[in-house]
C-alpha cells in the first residue's frame, strides 16, 4: 500500500519572517538614496592588501594612474606595416 502525500498549497503572500528577527525599529528605503548614487565594489587580492589597506589608498593610487591611462585612450593607435 502505497503512502499518501501530504501536499499542501503553498500561498505566495503567507509569512515567512522568523520571529526573532525584530526589523520594529526599521526604516524603510534609508539606504535607498546612497544605493541610487552607485556602489561599485572591487575586490582587494590579499597579496596587496598591504599596499592598499583602504579605500582612500586605493582612490589615490587610481587618480594617480588616471591620467596616464586616459592619455593612452587619447593618443591615436599607431598601425604597423604601414
């Protein structure tokens, strides 16, 4: 003899949230307006976290290399064989 399942209908709008989480004091949407102004993250390799320890070292380095790099952007490629 063959076990019935038990299948029970599932409703999309039913109350998943675990009663220990306590979000009474939230505020809705108060991250809303620096996730709207852009977050790009980039990843650090642990073998120059010494070098880059922080985002303000990591901003000076690529300022530093800005404008070397839009330079290389600017100059016309050169073709070869020409």
């Amino acid at each position: 003899m063959k076990k019935r399942i038990n299948r029970r209908k599932r409703h999309p709008d039913r109350d998943t949230m675990r009663r220990e989480y306590d979000f009474s004091g939230a505020v809705r949407g108060s991250t809303a307006a620096r996730y709207r102004e852009g977050a790009n993250i980039a990843v650090i390799d642990p073998d120059v976290l010494d070098v880059f320890p922080d985002s303000a070292r990591v901003n000076q380095a690529l300022r530093a290399l800005a404008p070397v790099l839009r330079q290389q952007r600017r100059a016309p490629s050169k073709r070869q064989g020409s």
